[in-house]
C-alpha cells in the first residue's frame, strides 16, 4: 500500500505536490456543495461525498493519478432518478410534509447500494 513511498523524489515532487493538493482543496468545497444541490440535497451532503471517497479510494485504489468524488452527471442522475420514483409514490413537495427527508434517506440508501456493488465487483474482479 505504501510502496511508493520508497521511490518518492521528496525533494523534486513534495512541494508541487503540496500545492497541487491545497488546489484541489479549494476547488472541491464549492464544487460538492453545488453538486449536493443539483442531486437535490442539503449542502453538507456534497462535503461528505467529497472526503469520503478520497479516504476510502488511499485505502483500496491503486492509480495515484485517479479523480475521486461527485460529479455533476451522476448528481442529475440522482435527483431525476429519486424524483421519479417518489412522484410514482404520490410524493411530492408539496403533499408530503418530510418529503426532503425521505428523498435523503433514499439517496444515502442509494449511494450504499452503489458502495455494496463496487466492493463486490472489485473482489470478483
């Protein structure tokens, strides 16, 4: 898991490194924020889903060079998709008094499914 750690030009690489990674950290605050919003969820969600995977993806991913975290396609997938199917429930926003925690509880039921799938496609390769 830490292989490379033995072949790191620390003086070449640490320093572009550094900045390349406080880059990204700036970059991905408003960037999940407004992806939370666009999948129809509470701002905090979108923080969540940009720290998340980056600690899971140091533990288990092998490219150093792979971008994890939302993206504004699958963030539209979501809201359309969950929208939908609670519309075909009868629940709107309008009718439903907990409609947002409803439609949170199934966009996290979601979201565990898509976890569960990977990690089971990952060990079967």
């Amino acid at each position: 898991m830490c292989k490379w750690l033995k072949v790191y030009e620390w003086k070449e690489n640490l320093l572009q490194d550094i900045i390349a990674g406080c880059t990204v950290g700036v970059m991905i605050v408003p960037q999940s924020m407004s992806y939370a919003k666009l999948a129809g969820l509470p701002v905090e969600y979108g923080l969540y889903s940009a720290l998340v995977p980056v600690y899971a993806y140091a533990l288990f991913g092998s490219s150093r060079q792979l971008a994890v975290g939302p993206v504004a396609l699958v963030s539209l997938l979501l809201s359309t998709g969950l929208t939908h199917e609670l519309e075909k429930l009868g629940k709107t926003p309008d009718n439903t008094p907990n409609y947002q925690e409803v439609y949170n509880q199934l966009a996290i039921q979601v979201s565990f499914l898509v976890g569960c799938m990977y990690i089971a496609l990952g060990l079967l390769r």
